[in-house]
C-alpha cells in the first residue's frame, strides 16, 4: 500500500491456477504491478471477470451494484433432490 493525499491506493490481487482477480483504487498503481508481473509471468489482460470458481459474477456499473451468483450449482442441487420443476419464489 502506500499512500497519497490521506488515501491509501492498493491492489489485491487473487490467483486460482491460470485466473486472475484485481481489486484495486488506482489504476496506475494496477497497471505498475502488473507490467511488473509481465516481466516474470506470461500473462494475457482480458476484461471484467463473469465466471470464476463456478461462480457467475455481474456488474452493473450505473447502479454500482455486484451481484454473484451459482446458477449451475442450484441447477445441481434441485436436480439432486428432485426439485428441478419447483416453483421459485423471491426471498429478500
């Protein structure tokens, strides 16, 4: 970390085999870190993740929302117990 006007800038970065997640607060700190990276790692910069760990992730910028999400997990379970034609109800 290291900080700037009273604000610490950080990258995180999580690494499951060949993915890679970031979370970051500046983006000139991220592209430094991972140009460091490249120099070791072959590496390949793709856009926003969708899909890690079976888990489908959405992100809706404009309303600043995240949303995750196992669909093929509940699809396994329902059809595990029986319950694939199941009415769904929403639950808060």
């Amino acid at each position: 970390m290291k900080e700037s006007d009273g604000h610490k800038n950080f990258v995180i970065m999580g690494v499951y085999v060949d993915d890679t997640v970031t979370v970051y607060n500046n983006p000139f700190m991220l592209k430094a870190k991972k140009a460091a990276l490249c120099v070791k790692f072959k590496m390949v910069g793709k856009s926003e993740v969708h899909y890690l760990l079976r888990m489908s992730i959405k992100r809706e910028r404009k309303s600043r929302t995240l949303t995750i999400s196992q669909p093929g997990y509940m699809e396994k379970m329902l059809m595990k117990f029986g319950m694939e034609n199941c009415k769904s109800v929403f639950t808060p």
